[in-house]
C-alpha cells in the first residue's frame, strides 16, 4: 500500500545530522557496525543466486498455473473473458485471503511505507495500519452485494456494473477511463520496488542497457505468464508471496531487534530524527506521533485510502473471481493478519534510523525507496538477504498480474466492445483483453525505464484522488439509484478538476516539484488544518451530485433504465440466478 492502495508521498532523505551536537546520543551508541559495507562496484553473489531460484520458481509457477481448477459452478458457455480475467470465479476462501492480500500489500508498499516512516515519521507512513483496519469492514460489508448482482448479470469489472445500473455511456466511460488512468502508474511503482532490489543487490551500470536489462527481462516473463495463464497465475504465486512475507518480517524481528538494543533505542533515535529541525524549512524533520496537529492529516489518509482502495479495479477483480458471498466475507475476515506485517513493516523504517542506514543509490544520490532493501543488506548475512530482496520481487510481480488484468478487462469490455464493436464475441473479448494486457505492463515499463522515476510517484498520487472519484458511483449505486446519472457524470468531473488542480499547487519544499504530497488545506473547515486531497474532492464530487440531481429532478429530465432489481444485490452460489448469461445485457 504500494503507497496503496497506498498514495505515494514524495518523502526525502533528512540531508542533516540526526543527532547534533548536545542532542541524547544513547541511541546512537548502541547501533551495530553494518555487516557488509555498502560497494557500488560489487554483487552480492550468495543474495543474487537465491533471488534467481526464487524468480525461476515464481515463473514455473506462473506458466503451470493455466492448468488451476475450473470452479465448481461455471459453464461451458461462461463468457471467455471470466475464464482467462476472473479464473471461472471460482476461488475459495484460502486462494480468495492470499490473493486479497497479495493485491493489497505490493512490494511498493514494503518499500515505500516503512521510506516514508524513516524520512518523515507516522502521519505520512504508519497512517498505513489503520487505513487497512477500515478497508475490511469496508470489503466485508459493500463487496458480497457487488459480488452478486455481478454474477447475476455477468459483470466483470466495475464500469460493467455502472453500465448497467444506469444506462449512462458516458458515465460508464468516465468509471473505466478513470480506473486504467489510476492502474496504470500503480503498475509502474511495482517496477520501482523490483528495481530498488537490484539497485541494492549491485546490478547497475554506466550502460543503460546493461543496467536495465534485469528489470525488463523480469517483466517480460510476467507480461508471459500472465498471458498463458491469466488470473491463475498470481493466484498461485500468492502463495509463495504471503510465506516469504510473514518468515521475513519474522526473522527481521529475531536478528534485527537485539542488535538495535530494542524497542526503547529504536524509538528514542526516531523520536530524535523526528524532533530534529530540517535547516530548509525550520520545522521538524517529521512526527513520531501524531498530535493535535497531526490528527487530520492522520485520520483523513487513512479514510481515503479505504476508500479508495475498494472501488480500483484490481480489488473488485479479485473480489469477483471468488465462488461465493461467503467467501469475500471470510477473505475480509483474515486480512488482518497481513494487517499485522505490514504495520511490522512500517516500524522497520524506525529501525533503520537507529542502525544509521543510509539508503543512497548508485547514482551517489539519496534515494529513500532504498531503506528496506539497503537496511536488510546491510545487517542480514547473505543468505537471508537474498530470501528477504526476493520477497520484495515477488511482492512486485502479484499485483502487477492483477492490476494488468484488471486494466485490460476495463479496455476490452468497456471501450472495445462499448464504443468500437458492440457486436464483439466472447473470444473476441479475450484477445483484446490479452493484448492489453501485454500492452499496459510494457507501457509502465517503459514509463519507468525511460522517465524520472519522480513521475511514477506523482501519477500514482494523481491515481489515488481519481479512483476515489467513482466511489459515488460504484459504492453508493450498490445501495441506491437515487442519484441521476448525470449528476455523478457532473460530480466525477468536478472531483477530478478540483483534486488535480489542488494537488498540482502542492510543491515540495525541498525539490520544488509540484504534486509534492497529498495533503492540503481543508476548505470550510481551514484553520490550517491539512486534510487529503482525494478525500475533499470526494466530499465536493458528492455534494455537485447531490445538487444536480435535484436540478435534473425539478427538470424533469430522464434518468434512464435501471437493468438490475432488489434481489440481484443479495443472489447467491445456490442461487440459480448466479450462473452467469451467455450474453453481456444489453
């Protein structure tokens, strides 16, 4: 939460002493030696060789994947396009929990969480923890009522849903525009996470082409096995993903934690770094905890991202490749166990302020996206380096399979067959779906190998204020068609307008970029209290629906044919109306 679901702030490295002159240098003196100095001219040759094992296993894996299960309920007359992009619906609970977790917590998230943490403290890094905490209720309760009117009328992404319930092509258009405009650079953050591993593990060159190469060889045998395999494919590497995640977390605790001196030194040397002031601006590197001043930032990050995290087309792919209602409940249910890694992962960015890590890359420059990675080759013997780097890949490599998928069943559903050939058979579906997808990994691919990577962190922090913009829409339309649907197109454009706009006057203090972070002046409330973006246009989007459905009321205007009914909301497995129509309503 890669940020997911997490936005990504642009966090930087504190160019300060952490410790000045007459500060409490306890902390610091406890800290270790690093095991393995850091050498821009040298591979880690124990750590690469393991990472490669795990990396041919993942791709085994990946292609024998085509062969998973058929579920139990499907047909042979099922749409193509739910056999390849939503695995004939048919995962259980097990599948449903890891594939769930797997598509929440990215290997960006790892990277980022636990950066932000380190740079800048807990209300732009833990706020993480209870951001997920929302998001399960929020699963548990909206996703069983997507899951069954999907099934009833076989819908495959959430534009499909929007279609139907309001017969607006350009709404429809809008939700799915907007979902791959958001997918797309959520992609390319999991390439940054791959490439910080084989930063850390030494492959760089002068050579571009030598120094990209690894990257793009990796991503070439996802973009593969994804396409052979489908959904199946990350639904099987989840299992190996969610594994390495809890034995590494497990063993950075048991090495890392006495060599630190423990939790009390950990957390005086963050407290310190935090309290120390930035000689840029004169106020405190970060916050440790957060205060008064902290709590609106803190707690609308959290809500926001909840949010937003539900209505991305990659959560509603997998929620609707399960077998049944009960299923999506019980996946929700477990998810807290990931909960709890990620919020170990978080403190892991405290930890590398006391072992004095410092993440800079091969360009000499500092680049906080390198503390977990540098802070795990630093004190982890080699071995364990390579097990722990490899997690990160793997991390990458499930969320990257979905999120493609789920991009491309956007394209192939709601753009080819919408607007370029209504007439489009089921396998004519398929293809446009596969090469999509094949068309949206080498796009994030190229995004990051040929453009700073500082433009992945803004379009995916653009990404996270558009997503939210079909929550209304999606979320709200599950429970009512109150709404016109012309005042949600209205409201979704005001959304977009206001949030990119107020997002773009955002400029980071020490680069001067614009888009420099998520977080800005409430309106109405003010007071200088800072709220997230995305979460303000949502309020904004639902306040112009709101509005202009009561315009379009008093006009009398048509609001057009709603194709689903109470009872679709609440179908069953057992249920006959779950099997899936041959054909797409139109």
């Amino acid at each position: 939460m890669d940020f997911p679901v997490l936005q990504p702030h642009l966090v930087r490295l504190p160019s300060h002493d952490p410790h000045p002159p007459g500060s409490n240098r306890r902390a610091s003196a406890r800290r270790p030696r690093r095991e393995k100095p850091m050498n821009r001219d040298s591979i880690d040759w124990t750590a690469l060789t393991i990472l490669v094992i795990f990396f041919l296993i993942v791709t085994v894996t990946g292609f024998a994947a085509v062969q998973g299960r058929k579920g139990r309920h499907i047909t042979g007359t099922v749409n193509a396009l739910d056999q390849w992009g939503l695995a004939d619906r048919g995962f259980g609970t097990l599948t449903s929990w890891l594939l769930l977790g797997g598509n929440i917590y990215t290997a960006y998230t790892f990277i980022a969480i636990p950066a932000a943490m380190f740079a800048s403290g807990a209300v732009s890094g833990f706020f993480a923890v209870p951001y997920t905490i929302i998001v399960y209720p929020l699963i548990f309760t909206v996703m069983p009522r997507l899951w069954s009117v999907a099934h009833r009328h076989g819908y495959v992404t959430p534009a499909d849903f929007v279609r139907g319930r309001y017969r607006s092509r350009g709404l429809t258009l809008a939700v799915a525009l907007t979902g791959l405009l958001a997918t797309l650079p959520y992609i390319a953050l999991q390439l940054v996470g791959i490439q910080a591993v084989f930063e850390v593990l030494g492959l760089g060159s002068s050579n571009p082409l030598v120094n990209d190469l690894p990257l793009a060889v990796a991503f070439t045998v996802l973009a593969a096995f994804t396409y052979v395999s489908g959904l199946r494919a990350p639904a099987f590497i989840a299992v190996l993903k969610a594994f390495l995640l809890f034995l590494v977390v497990t063993a950075a605790f048991v090495v890392l934690l006495p060599r630190l001196g423990g939790l009390e030194t950990i957390f005086a040397s963050a407290q310190e770094r935090m309290a120390a002031p930035d000689p840029k601006t004169g106020r405190p590197t970060g916050v440790f905890i957060p205060g008064a001043s902290g709590f609106w930032p803190y707690a609308t990050l959290a809500l926001g991202s909840a949010m937003a995290l539900v209505v991305y087309p990659h959560t509603v792919t997998t929620v609707l490749a399960t077998r049944s209602r009960d299923v999506v409940r019980r996946g929700a249910a477990l998810l807290p166990a990931f909960t709890l890694v990620l919020g170990l992962f978080a403190l892991l960015g405290f930890f590398a302020i006391a072992a004095g890590t410092r993440p800079v890359g091969m360009d000499g420059q500092p680049n906080p996206q390198l503390v977990i990675p540098r802070l795990f080759a630093d004190l982890f013997p080699s071995w364990l380096t390579g097990i722990a780097l490899a997690t990160i890949a793997i991390s990458a490599l499930v969320p990257a399979a979905i999120m493609s998928i789920a991009a491309a069943n956007l394209v192939s559903r709601n753009v080819y067959r919408e607007f370029i050939r209504p007439d489009a058979s089921s396998q004519d579906e398929l293809r446009v779906s596969k090469a999509a997808s094949l068309f949206v990994k080498f796009g994030a691919l190229a995004f990051v190998l040929f453009l700073d990577r500082k433009f992945a962190l803004d379009f995916q922090l653009l990404g996270g204020i558009w997503i939210l913009q079909t929550f209304p829409a999606i979320v709200v339309g599950l429970y009512t068609r109150w709404f016109h649907p012309g005042a949600l197109l209205a409201g979704w454009a005001s959304g977009m307008v206001y949030g990119t706009v107020t997002a773009y006057g955002i400029v980071n203090p020490g680069t001067g970029r614009h888009f420099g972070g998520s977080l800005a002046e409430i309106p109405v409330i003010g007071g200088g209290r800072l709220g997230y973006v995305a979460l303000t246009a949502c309020v904004l989007n639902a306040a112009v629906s709101v509005a202009a459905t009561l315009a379009f009321r008093v006009a009398k205007r048509p609001a057009g044919r709603d194709e689903t009914s109470a009872d679709d909301y609440h179908a069953d497995i057992d249920d006959p109306r779950v099997e899936p129509l041959r054909e797409l309503i139109r």
